[in-house]
C-alpha cells in the first residue's frame, strides 16, 4: 500500500481566523497524531500570520480516508471549513 502524503497551506482570510486555527489545532493534532495509520502531522506558522504550513503523512489510502471523515466532522472542522486550503496530495490511486 503506498503512503498517501499531503502538503501544502491553510490560508486564513483575517486575525480572527488565525486565531480560530491557534484554538483549535492543539485538539486536532493530538486528535490527528493519535489516529490509526498517522504517520506524521504537522501544522506549522509561518513568517505570514494569516497562513500554516500544513504536511502529513498516512500509510495508506484507507487511514488517510478516514482521517479526511473524522476531521470534517470534528471541532476543527466545522471552525475551519470556510478556510482556503492550497495542498497537493499523492499516494492516492488517480
């Protein structure tokens, strides 16, 4: 099974959603780290306030499906859907 990597930006529109993003991700990575199949996680700042660098690692494509679904559904989720996000993923079957 190949690993599924996603990499790329949150991009947040205002301070108000930088600091939905700093609320919430402490839950989400903890949440994320923990899961079944996470092989790392990363959401880091970067010199621009208003976007995070966002990089993770799944050993396949059904742990990286059911990170998608558990994360859509969750607290950070529903703070953060209305986010742009810039990511490009591979590993998964075209």
């Amino acid at each position: 099974m190949a690993e599924v990597h996603l990499q790329g930006r949150l991009i947040c529109s205002d301070a108000r959603d930088a600091a939905l993003v700093a609320e919430h991700l402490p839950a989400h990575l903890a949440l994320t780290r923990a899961e079944a199949g996470c092989v790392s996680f990363e959401v880091t700042p970067t010199e621009d306030p208003l976007v995070w660098r966002v990089e993770e690692r799944f050993d396949g494509e059904p742990s990286f499906r059911a990170h998608q679904a558990r994360a859509a559904a969750s607290a950070w989720g529903r703070a953060t859907a209305h986010l742009a996000r810039d990511y490009t993923i591979t590993g998964l079957p075209e």
